[in-house]
C-alpha cells in the first residue's frame, strides 16, 4: 500500500516536471540539506551542541551503570558474609537502580530527540528563506532536496548547496 502510494507520488512529481520543462524550459535544482546542517557555522553550532547534551547523558547513564556494578559487586563478594535482611536490601538497591537507569534511558532519549527536533526546526526556519532568495537569484523554477524528494541522479551544476551555506555563514 506505502509502495502503491510512493510511486503514485513520484510518478506525479515526474510527470509535473516534465510538463514544465516543456512548457517553460524550468530551471531545476537540487540542494542537500544535510550537507548545509553539517557544514554551516549555525549547523556545526548547533550539533555540537546536541553532541555536548548526548556526551552528558551517556556520563550520567555510565555513573548509574557503575553504581550498579558496584552493587553487583558487593551483592557476590559478601553473599556469604551478610545477613538475609541486608542481603535482601542490597538486592531491593539494585533493582531500584536497574529501574532508575531505564527511566533515565527513556528520558534522555526523549530529551535528545526533542533537543534535535528544535535544533534542527530552528535551522530550518533560518535556512528557507536563504533557499527561496537563492532560487528567486538564479531564476529557479523547482528546488528538490537533493535526497529526499526520491531524485535518483542529478548533475552537480544544479547543485545550489555550496551557494546556500556560503550566504548562510554570512546571514549568521
């Protein structure tokens, strides 16, 4: 069914293009949006940002991890030498732990996910209108993202990615 629809999609989009190159003689472009997230100043500013964020919660997520180890640890060196009842709360600690650490996985990663969806929004809404204005420039007709759009093969000198993140950097 996703199929069906994709290719009734694409094949629309192809034959919208096809009419109007042979129309108007459109001037088509691509533009690798991944590629201006990458290596733009705003782009490397804000993954890097995301990367300190991840970093900082794979530290916290070690430290419970080795509070956990710890535990275990304890739990199998002193099994013998402890009490039913201390042995019993250590075991109730490390559960607890194993708990606390699967929350904090869960939340990190929906903190993550919504720190990259901003992010990336962000530079998006500053992006665009750099797009728009380079097309209006260079008298563009249609703009396709270069890999997401379902392109299979274009030519690099319809490529406006090098132009984009030129005048990004400098709208910075």
């Amino acid at each position: 069914m996703y199929r069906e629809i994709l290719k009734t999609v694409l094949f629309g989009l192809v034959a919208m293009v096809v009419a109007v190159s042979a129309s108007a003689q459109a001037q088509i472009a691509v533009i690798d949006i991944q590629r201006v997230v990458t290596e733009s100043d705003a782009g490397k500013e804000s993954l890097g940002k995301l990367k300190r964020l991840q970093d900082a919660k794979i530290a916290e997520g070690r430290q419970i991890q080795e509070d956990m180890d710890g535990l275990r640890d304890q739990i199998s060196k002193q099994r013998f030498t402890l009490s039913q009842e201390k042995l019993e709360e250590l075991n109730k600690q490390f559960e607890d732990k194993g708990i606390a650490l699967q929350r904090f996985q869960d939340d990190a990663q929906r903190e993550l996910e919504e720190a990259r969806r901003k992010a990336l929004g962000g530079l998006e809404e500053r992006i665009l209108p750099i797009i728009d204005q380079v097309g209006k420039d260079q008298g563009m007709t249609l703009i396709f993202n270069k890999f997401q759009s379902g392109l299979v093969y274009a030519d690099d000198s319809v490529d406006i990615t090098e132009e984009v993140i030129r005048r990004f950097n400098t709208v910075q």
